[in-house]
C-alpha cells in the first residue's frame, strides 16, 4: 500500500555486487553490477567484449563468495572455444581497468573504435515503439521497487516486450538482455531494444554488435554515437517520450539533426 504522504513512501535498496569473470581458468574482468541473471550478464558481456558469439558462451557456473561486512560477491565460470584463448590471454595481460562500456583491455584508439557490423532496416515504426514503451515502464520490477536502476527491452516489430532485464549498471542492463536475447535462440533484427538512459556510444556499440537494427532511447545521444550508429546503419530514437520522439534518419550528417517522429 503506498503511503499516504508520498515523502514517506519506502524504497528498496539496489544491490550491487562484484562479479569477477573467469573465461577459460583465466581471470578476465571484475563487474559491478547487480546480481541477478548473472548467466545473461556473462554471455552479454563476452559478447560485446568481441571474446563469443552468441552460440559460443557454454555453461556459465556462478558461485557465491562471502565478503565479510560487505556482503557477497560472485565468481562466473565460463569456457570457451579453444581458438577464442589467444585473445583471451591477450585482453587479460593489457588490461588497464575494469568497466562495462564494451572496451575492456582496449588499448588505442583504433581497437576501441573497431568496425561495426552493417545492419539491415529496421520496419518498426512509431506506434510500435510507443507499445514498447508503456510495455517498458510496466515491466521494471527493480525500477519501481528502488527508483535507482536501468533497464533494457527487447521488443518484436509490433511492439511487445519479448525480454527486459535491470540493473543498477545502463550497460549491464543492456549486457543482460543481449545474453538472455542469445540464450534463448531470439535474433535482435527481428526487433528493437528500448533503454533507460542517455544514449551513450557504448550501448550503440552494444546494439549494433549484438544485430539489432534500431535503438530507442529516452535521452539524448553523444555525438559519437550518432556517428557510430551511422556508420552501421542503426537507426536512433531518442528522447522517446508518449507525445514525440527524435529520430535520425539513416545516413544523415551529425549536423543535420534529428526529426521530430509525431505520428500516430
């Protein structure tokens, strides 16, 4: 029952927990992020990281690690196939830091910016993203409980929300429904992913690498994700609210702008 004043209102609070990811035996990468779903969380991750595809992640065993005062943490086991170790040991020996922006162990501009996969046409259209939309909002659990997480959904062309996964982490969430989108054998261009944030030039990385044709979002973009979602023919919605949305058309330059989309 909510409170009769809403300042008195109760809130969840988010967890967050580090999740250290051993690929192979070998010590890849320790995550901040809230531990549910850890399973889609690895497959994700590894996926954007460039380590997998989609039907190379195997069995992912979790395992709880007792942190004192601070609570738990987890340890995510993975293997991979043999010829993706090099890589591995590669990534692991030049690591600089840890992050879950997709550039993990990157070193140089020209590693970090790799080529993106062309992607086909997105045929969603306005009233399927606003279906999406109210699906979006209905559907964050965590969000409502706490008022402090992200999430990111998958929707078919019609609309309807296929996946959704939260997080405390924008990438994570979306790292989450990528991996979930994977293991369950769904393919991300017959669709579209919605996320609770600015669009940022990793989660465009993110989407795009993962096949997903168009990317709606409910703040604005970076510039450099506008130029990275061009070069890959990723379509843009963005600051998508019930009355308007942005969009930026295929192939257009940066400094012509975004669209406003106001169709029924």
């Amino acid at each position: 029952m909510a409170a009769e004043n809403p300042a008195e209102e109760a809130f969840a609070i988010p967890v967050e927990a580090p999740v250290a990811i051993e690929t192979n035996g070998i010590a890849y990468a320790v995550m901040m992020a809230t531990p549910l779903q850890i399973e889609d969380f690895v497959t994700g991750f590894l996926m954007a990281e460039g380590l997998a595809a989609a039907d190379e992640v195997g069995e992912v065993a979790v395992h709880a690690v007792e942190n004192g005062d601070w609570g738990a943490g987890y340890v995510a086991r993975v293997n991979l196939p043999p010829e993706r170790l090099g890589l591995i040991v590669e990534r692991a020996r030049r690591r600089v830091g840890d992050s879950s922006c997709g550039i993990c162990g990157i070193e140089g501009v020209e590693a970090a910016l790799r080529p993106l996969p062309l992607l086909t046409r997105s045929q969603a259209g306005p009233p399927a993203i606003r279906r999406g939309l109210d699906a979006l909002r209905a559907g964050q659990v965590l969000g409502r409980e706490t008022h402090a997480t992200h999430a990111a959904a998958f929707c078919d062309e019609a609309g309807k929300v296929i996946a959704l996964r939260e997080d405390v982490g924008r990438h994570n969430a979306l790292d989450k429904l990528v991996g979930a989108l994977a293991r369950a054998g769904v393919d991300p261009a017959q669709g579209f992913i919605i996320v609770t944030s600015r669009c940022s030039y990793e989660l465009v990385e993110k989407t795009a690498r993962a096949g997903c044709p168009l990317l709606v979002a409910i703040s604005a973009p970076t510039d450099l994700a506008v130029r990275r979602a061009r070069a890959a023919g990723l379509r843009l919605c963005f600051v998508a609210r019930d009355d308007t949305m942005l969009v930026m058309p295929d192939g257009a330059e940066t400094d012509e702008g975004a669209t406003p989309l106001v169709e029924p």
